[in-house]
C-alpha cells in the first residue's frame, strides 16, 4: 500500500512549503540513478513551488499534513 495517495498535500519536515501529490511511482520509474534510492522504492511527482517544474522525491523523506 502506498504511503500517500494522488491529491494528498504533503511537506518535507522543517520545510514550509506544501506540495500536492500528482502521481505515485517508483524510484526506477523516476529515472532516479540508483544510488539515490536509498530512501525506498516509493516515490511521488508534484510540482515545484519555487520553479513550477514538476519534480520527484522519495515518499520517505515527507509527511502528510
């Protein structure tokens, strides 16, 4: 099961931006190199308050709010 679903607005702790989450895949999925799956297998797509660019991380490193 995984940890957030689409449309779940989230944040990094310590991090004041919320984000929303767009898309729910995989760490290979992402393209992320391998070496940076550290944090799991799961992770998520939203957009990037700052740039407006859509971006990827890893579920592990944010909570719901």
């Amino acid at each position: 099961m995984a940890k957030f679903e689409i449309g779940d607005k989230v944040r990094m702790p310590g991090v004041p931006f919320i984000v929303e989450v767009l898309e729910i895949g995989t760490c290979e999925e992402a393209e992320h190199d391998p070496d940076d799956c550290e944090y799991g297998g799961e992770t998520f797509r939203f957009t990037d308050p700052e740039s407006g660019e859509d971006d990827w991380m890893h579920t592990a490193e944010f909570e719901r709010v």
